[in-house]
C-alpha cells in the first residue's frame, strides 16, 4: 500500500535550518509528483508547491522562494523540504503529500513534521 | 493567488445533509474540473474525499458527494454522522500551474 512517512519533530533557533523528508513506499516513485503543504498552529493548509520526480524541476508556490528547497534522492524514494534563515512564523506542520497530474489532487499523504521555531 | 473562500463553520444534526460551498475565480475552480475536497481530523493529515469535482476514491463512503457550478464548487454529505465531524478543505488547480486551498470549514454534529 501507498505509504509516506515523514521524519520525526524538529526544535530548531532562528535563523537555523530544518530539513524534513518524506519517504515513499508501495508504488513507482517517479509516476508522481511530491508536493508539500504547510499548516500553521490552528490555521488552514497552504499549498508550499511541489516537485517533479522524473525531472527534480521544482514549482515553488507564492511566499515560499528563496528561503524553501525541495529536492529529491530518487535512490532512496525520498523527497526533502529544506528551510534556511527560520523565523518564528515558520512554525509548522509540513505535509508531503502524492500528487496526480503533478499537482492537482493529493491523494496521500504523509503524517506531518511539526518544526518549531523558538529561541 | 488568494485562497479559495468557504464558510468557517456549517453544522447539522446526525442523518441531516449539509453543504459547504468553494468559491474562487475563473482562472482557478471555474476554469478547470480539478476540484478536490479533503476532511482533516484534529492532529490528522488530511485525506481526500472528492477528486475532479464530484469523483469519489476507492473506499470513500458515497454519503460523499461533490458537484460545481460556475466559480462555487460545493461538498455535500448526507447521512451526517458522528464521526464526519472534522475540518474540511476545497483545492483547486489554478491557471498559474499552482494549487489553492481554501481556508477551511469546520463542521459540527450537534
């Protein structure tokens, strides 16, 4: 069956930088794409954007360039978040999650990777 | 991209029917039949319940329904039940090649 798992709870200072992962089972790694989501504390979902897994092009969503990176180790069926320079509203759940035609239906998903940002 | 506008909260009683309704722009819901619905449990990922408007995954019950009209899309679940009590979220493809949420309705099984 269909499985991402994500890497575990992050406590990092800001001005640091978290890289989450999210590792994928149970189907053809690089038939879909890897998107993630962000969910504030008691907030809704934000799409952050996502990657190409055939190509590793990246598609960054509007308020997450410069200071977000997707990549990919297709060797190992993992996908990777990377944050620089945290600030305190980055405090958040991260989602993975599989997408259909890239981007337009995720449908599944990883357990989240709460990253909090605090001196 | 702004996201897509739901109402905060709908609530209903067990075995009522209520909606939620989606409404965006036509260069995001009403440009294109890429409308997902997700229901998300407190500390949950969320999961999806409708895919392209109104198509139901394997496994999701049909009390389920989804359908668009113009920039609105809406959820409807009948049959309320206990355990539909969640936060629900619309997406939309956009024309930019991106994808938008909406902010969320929670609903409530009074």
């Amino acid at each position: 069956q269909v499985q991402l798992v994500q890497s575990g709870s992050e406590l990092k200072k800001p001005g640091a930088s978290v890289k989450v992962s999210c590792k994928a089972s149970g189907y053809s790694f690089t038939d879909y794409g890897m998107n993630w989501v962000r969910q504030a504390p008691g907030q809704g979902l934000e799409w952050m954007g996502w990657i190409n897994t055939n190509t590793g092009i990246p598609k960054y969503g509007q308020g997450f360039t410069g200071r977000f990176v997707f990549s990919l180790d297709t060797s190992v069926r993992t996908a990777y978040l990377q944050i620089s320079s945290l600030k305190a509203e980055d405090t958040a759940k991260y989602f993975c999650a599989r997408g259909t035609r890239g981007t337009s239906l995720l449908g599944y998903w990883g357990q989240g990777t709460l990253v909090t940002v605090s001196s | 991209q702004s996201a897509l506008t739901q109402p905060a909260s709908v609530s209903g009683s067990p075995g009522q029917s209520i909606t939620i309704s989606c409404t965006g722009t036509s260069s995001d819901v009403g440009g294109y039949n890429y409308v997902s619905w997700y229901q998300q449990h407190p500390g949950k990922a969320p999961k999806l319940m409708i895919y392209d408007v109104s198509q139901r995954p394997s496994g999701i019950s049909s009390r389920f329904s989804g359908s668009k009209s113009g920039n609105t899309a809406s959820l409807t679940i009948s049959g309320l039940q206990a355990e539909d009590e969640a936060d629900y979220y619309c997406s939309s493809y956009t024309k930019s090649s991106t994808l938008v949420f909406g902010g969320g309705t929670k609903l409530t099984v009074l």
